[in-house]
C-alpha cells in the first residue's frame, strides 16, 4: 500500500509541474522555453529514468501469480 501511496504522490508533483508550467501547450506551439521550464522538464525526465518502478510492477505480477497458485491448489485439495 506504502508504494502506490508513494507511487501516487510522484505522478501527481510530474503532473503539476507540467499543469503549471503549461509545457505541453508551450511544446506543441514551439514556444520557447523558460529556464524554469527546462528545469521542470529535466525534474519529469529525471524521476522517470532513476524511477523502481518498472521492478516494482515485476515483483507484484510475481507475488501476485504465487498466490494465485497457492489459491488454486489449495483448492484443489479441498475438492479432493
């Protein structure tokens, strides 16, 4: 629970920095940009490519797909 709270409060500061600084507007009309665009530009970029994410996603598949199996053995050994 602690991770996706965490993984919430990342993407919700991403999107704010883009909201405020209108980068996505100031992109597709080829504006200039600021310093403190850039800056936010590199923060977005910066926390995507350090981000656990990805192996954090792989680990939940993996648990979740253990307990699946278990779940369907034990099951199955009910049934019999």
């Amino acid at each position: 629970m602690a991770f996706f709270a965490h993984r919430y409060r990342i993407a919700k500061r991403r999107a704010s920095v883009l909201n405020e600084l209108e980068l996505l507007d100031k992109i597709e009309k080829h504006e200039t940009l600021t310093k403190k665009d850039i800056d936010g530009l590199k923060y977005i970029m910066w926390s995507l490519s350090v981000s656990k994410e990805r192996l954090n996603y792989l680990i939940i598949i993996i648990f979740s797909m253990i307990a699946i199996m278990i779940s369907i053995i034990l099951d199955l050994r009910y049934l019999m």
